[in-house]
C-alpha cells in the first residue's frame, strides 16, 4: 500500500462498550507502534510489535488496553469498557526494519467516547 | 526516564523570516533525536534524525537541526519560512533504536504572509 491505514477514521463510543480499532501497516514492514495523543499532547507511547510478537507493552495504560498482530501485517487495538478519559486519537506507525529509525505513520483513529 | 520540553505552544512568524523551532531533551544516555510535522488531517511524517553521527543535521524541505550535549538541546531552524511550512512539529528522543519515542507536546507554527 502506499501508506499506514488506519480504520475507523472516526469512532464514538458509550462509555462501557468495547472498541476494536484496525492499523494496516506498510507492507513488509517489521516494526509496529501505537501511540495515544490527547488532545494538545504529543503521542504518547502504548505497545510496540517486531512482526507478530509483541515486545514492549509498557505504554498500556490498563488491562482494558489489548493489541494484538497475529501474522506479522495488521494489527488491532482493542479498548474494552471505553472510559471517557479513553477519548484520544489512536496512532498507528510502521518502519521497515528492526527499529525506530524512521517511522511511517497513519492519520490516526479519533475516539470519542460519551 | 526520558523526557523531551518543547518551548513554545504556538510560534508565529512572518514569511520569509526565520524558522527556530524549540526542544530541549533530557536523556540518562546517549539520546537518539528527531523533529516530526504533522500536516492538518494527515500522519506525522520524518523531518530529520540525529543518530550520534554528525552533530548538524539537515532534513527535509530546508530544515535542519543541531545537537547541542551541553545544552541538551536539539532545536530545530529553517532560513526562510514558506507559507507551506505551517503545521504542528514535534520533537522526539529515544535511547537506542527500536524503543519507543518519547514525544514533546508539539510546536504550532503559523507562517504571516
């Protein structure tokens, strides 16, 4: 593909109801990061991929937060029982070797939950 | 820990005037460091890098940046401002490559015609 997709674009939720947010990430890209950015905040760091394995989730702030990359491409962030304090936009990055060297990343998943 | 300051929210400038974008960073060892633009509804995209190579650091689109250790600093300058030059930069540190970034809040650049 030409770039990092990110699916929804947009995303409302209740509060209380799970969300499953899609990153599509360059093809044959190893790496793969999600970031969290408040609204007038930089991105802040959630979990980090090297193909399907999941090497670095430090950044999650609860154990609500669930990313997965079973095969190595796409990758899904799951929030489950959405807080309000969820709301953010959801960045998804890719770089085509074993580090973070130079980051591609998609235009975001904006999550408002009500 | 990491951290990166960004001083500076929003900076205005006037076009053709010069660019100095703000970024101090705080680092227990050597730092990797890097500018970031992001353009209205679009990704963050990669400015320039500095990777304990040379100290001056020359980008994309004019800009370039200079690792200062003494200063801890990384700020980030173009000569002349272009009105496509407005958008949000970000300046990030990492320890070694393939860790996570740490990012500063962000920089709003507004260029006066």
């Amino acid at each position: 593909g030409a770039g990092v997709s990110q699916s929804p674009r947009y995303k409302v939720a209740k509060r209380g109801q799970d969300v499953a947010l899609r990153c599509d990430p360059i093809s044959g890209h190893v790496s793969l990061f999600w970031y969290q950015q408040a609204l007038g905040q930089g991105p802040e760091f959630l979990t980090y991929f090297q193909n399907e394995a999941q090497l670095d989730k430090s950044g999650l702030p609860s154990d609500r937060f669930f990313a997965e990359r079973p095969e190595g491409s796409v990758s899904t962030l799951k929030i489950q029982r959405t807080q309000q304090e969820d709301s953010a936009v959801y960045l998804c990055a890719s770089s085509r070797r074993k580090s973070n060297e130079k980051l591609f990343f998609g235009s975001g998943t904006q999550l408002s939950v009500l | 820990a990491q951290s990166v300051t960004q001083l500076g929210s929003h900076v205005s400038v006037s076009e053709g005037a010069l660019v100095l974008l703000r970024c101090n960073y705080s680092s227990s060892v050597p730092p990797y460091l890097f500018w970031y633009v992001q353009y209205p509804n679009q990704g963050l995209q990669l400015l320039l890098k500095y990777t304990s190579a040379a100290t001056l650091v020359k980008g994309i689109n004019g800009f370039e940046a200079e690792f200062k250790k003494s200063e801890t600093s990384f700020h980030l300058t173009k000569p002349s401002a272009h009105m496509s030059d407005a958008a949000e930069y970000f300046c990030a540190v990492s320890e070694w490559q393939g860790n996570k970034l740490v990012f500063g809040a962000g920089t709003i650049l507004r260029v006066k015609s």
